[in-house]
C-alpha cells in the first residue's frame, strides 16, 4: 500500500510540472543540453535493465547447472546466447543515442 501511494504522488507531482515545462520558451537556447541531458538518462535506464536482465540470466544458468550438472554445456551455450542479446540491445541505445545527439 506503501509503494502505491509513493507511486500516486510521483505521478501526480509529475503531471503537476509538466504543464509548465511545455509551457517555457525556448528563446536562444537549442535545447542541445537537454537532449544530452536526455540521452545519459536514456543510456542509464538501458543500462540498468540489462544488468537486471543479465543477472537473471545468469542466476537462473547458475541454478540450472547446480540441479542438472550433466546439461552444463546445454545450459552454458543458452545463457552464452541470452546474454549476448541483452548486451546487444543496451550497445543499440548506445549507437541510438549517438546518432541523435
């Protein structure tokens, strides 16, 4: 019950402020800042999802091998394969974000 609450007003303090930052003009400024501000905030959210993602797969291969020893090298090649995805889709947010900056 906590959390959602927590939730609710993080919600709702951000639907609060959004209408003023629309509503600012940009005058000289070219908005580069705040799309560099916006790529490293991207990249950090792509980062942490593949750590979580990695580690997932990689406690469940760790689990996998301790029930089944003798599928090692099955278990192995998969999680080798699984991780190599998560790490590909983090390096395309990289290559995403640096092409738009």
């Amino acid at each position: 019950m906590k959390k959602a609450v927590m939730l609710l007003a993080v919600v709702l303090v951000v639907l609060l402020v959004a209408p003023a930052v629309f509503a600012q003009d940009t005058g000289a400024t070219s908005g580069k800042g705040l799309s560099a501000i916006a790529a490293g905030v991207g990249m950090a959210i792509a980062a942490f999802g593949a750590a979580l993602g990695q580690g997932k797969i990689a406690s469940s291969a760790c689990e996998g091998v301790a029930r089944n020893p003798g599928a090692a090298g099955a278990i192995r090649a998969a999680m080798i394969l699984g991780l190599v995805f998560v790490e590909t889709l983090a390096l395309f947010t990289l290559a995403i974000i640096m092409l738009k900056v």
